[in-house]
C-alpha cells in the first residue's frame, strides 16, 4: 500500500474538521448574538413589540445549534474510527498473505526441488525413501496449512459437522504427543496430572487435537531458549477443569494478551511483514474452544518470562 501524504492523514483530518466545525459554530453563535443585539438597539430605539421582533430566544438556538454540531462531531468521530479499524485490518490482512504465502510456497518450492531430484539422478533405494520421507513431510505440511483455513472457514460460518464423543482429555493429550512427538524434537513436554484420575469431556477428536497442535507449535515457534519446555498441567476446580500449558518462550507484554486470539493478529506491530506465522493459530483455537463451550485465555509475566495459555472447561460431565 502506497504512503499517504502526511496532510492526508485520517487523524489530522479529523482534527482540522473538528476545528472548522468548532470554528464555525463559534462565528456563528457570535454573529447571531451581534445581530440580536443590534435588534434590542432598534426595538428600544423605536419602541417596537419585542415579541414580535425578537420570536425566538437566543439561548434556544444555541442549544440547538451545540445538539446539531454535536451530533455531526460524533458522526465524525464515529466515521474515523471506523476508518481507523477497517485500514488496521487491511494491514493485518496483507501480513497474513504474505505470511500465508510463505507458508504454502515453502513445501511446494522443496516438493519441486526433490522431485527434479528424482527426474535427473538415479538414486539409491536408500537415497529414495530419505527423499520420499522429506516429501511427505512437506505434503503434510501443505495439507495442514489448507485445512487449517477450510475448518475456519466451517467454523466461522457454523457449518462445521463433527461428532462429539465422550473422551478421557489425558489420554487424548498424551495420545497426541506420542504420534506427533517428531514435531518436537529437542523440546521437553511433561503432560501431569497431579489428581491422577481421567477427566472424560464430550469433544470432536480432531478439532481438539487441531487446538493442542496450535498451542503447542505457538509454544515452540515463539521461544528463544536452548531447549523450549511446555507442561500441560490438568487442574481440577470445584466447579471446573482447568488445563495449563505453560512454557518458558518469550512472554506476552501485558498490553498484547487481550489481542492475541484476534483473527490475523500477530505480536509486534501491524506492519512488520517479517512476524512469524499466519495471525490465524490462536483465532483457530479461540473458536475451537467456543464451539466446545470452553473458554480459553492467556497470561504472562511478561516479555521474557514465558506465557500461560489456560483452557477452561465447565464442570465434568457424565
């Protein structure tokens, strides 16, 4: 997007709309009352009925005229914030195609690269499957990307058609990290359950899953640390289940935690098209949460001090 002129700024437009409007109503309110005073002058000077003359009384056109102005100001408020938002999320939208791109480009630009690889050389059997291996790795990735946005898509429009079935949410956690332990390698991942017993919940198998892989791959993506480390820690209220996901990546500056499940959202400023990610993982999870009737939040901290994403679960059910 090409940069404005900074006279054809939305906020100093505004401000210099403000001030004609002010202006103006200021001139006008003090021409009005000169004219009513030259009026009482000639109504005095030629005794004439002031009732006639003089109808409407000055303090009710002012009162008037402010209740107009006002009205118009809010209009002008409301029109800027309006504008102000819509312009922010066509920032955000350019950052996640960008990013998005980069995502689906990647796999494709490395299928293509093993696949000339396998058309010029004759390689070894052992060559092969090390190739093929590659490649299905990065189908997988592309597969995920795609089906990352179509499951949003059926989300967000409620169309989305999954069964619910009762599961032990421990069992379902570690179950998840044995077949995708390769995801995170060098990382160190405790699932505890301090009560020691199942916590079963009606859940679509694999929306949950689609949530454990986001937090957990946000766990990783965003650490800086040696050797990234994230417990999953399964704590039981009086009247709900929480489950923590805690790591030691870079934190949350207080500021950022409300906007992180905003769709398209991405920590650090609108414009920086070198974040990481689509802006899409924790909006995904948020409504994956919302469509379980759980609820989700994140604390921190702060920048440095790792982050805590807790999934609140209402009481268990039978």
């Amino acid at each position: 997007m090409k940069q404005t002129k900074w006279f054809f700024h939305p906020i100093l437009i505004l401000i210099f709309s403000i001030l004609a409007l002010g202006t103006s109503l200021f001139l006008y309110i003090y021409w009005y009352i000169e004219i009513s005073m030259g009026l009482k002058a000639i109504v005095q000077r030629f005794n004439l009925d002031a009732g006639q003359v003089l109808a409407m009384q000055t303090w009710v056109v002012i009162l008037v005229l402010s209740i107009l102005v006002g009205i118009i100001l809010m209009g002008i408020f409301l029109i800027f914030v309006y504008n102000a938002k819509t312009y922010q999320l066509y920032r955000l939208q350019q950052n996640f195609i960008n990013n998005f791109t980069h995502e689906l480009k990647t796999p494709v630009t490395s299928l293509k690269l093993y696949l000339e690889t396998f058309h010029k050389h004759d390689l070894a059997r052992a060559d092969q499957l090390k190739y093929l291996s590659y490649m299905i790795h990065d189908v997988d990735r592309l597969s995920d990307n795609i089906n990352r946005i179509l499951n949003l898509a059926k989300i967000e429009s409620k169309t989305y058609g999954g069964e619910f079935l009762p599961s032990d949410l421990v069992q379902t956690v570690q179950r998840f990290y044995e077949n995708n332990a390769y995801l995170f390698q060098g990382c160190e991942i405790k699932i505890l359950n301090p009560a020691q017993r199942p916590f079963v919940y009606p859940i679509d198998p694999s929306l949950f899953e689609m949530l454990l892989m986001n937090l957990l791959i946000n766990a990783v993506k965003y650490n800086t640390s040696p050797k990234p480390r994230i417990n999953i820690v399964f704590a039981p209220k009086k009247q709900c289940l929480q489950i923590h996901f805690e790591d030691n990546g870079i934190g949350i500056d207080q500021r950022e935690i409300k906007k992180v499940f905003r769709k398209f959202y991405q920590v650090g400023s609108a414009d920086d098209m070198s974040a990481k990610g689509s802006g899409l993982g924790l909006y995904l999870v948020e409504n994956i949460a919302r469509l379980h009737k759980f609820k989700i939040k994140a604390s921190s901290a702060g920048p440095g001090l790792g982050s805590v994403f807790t999934l609140t679960l209402p009481m268990e059910r039978d």
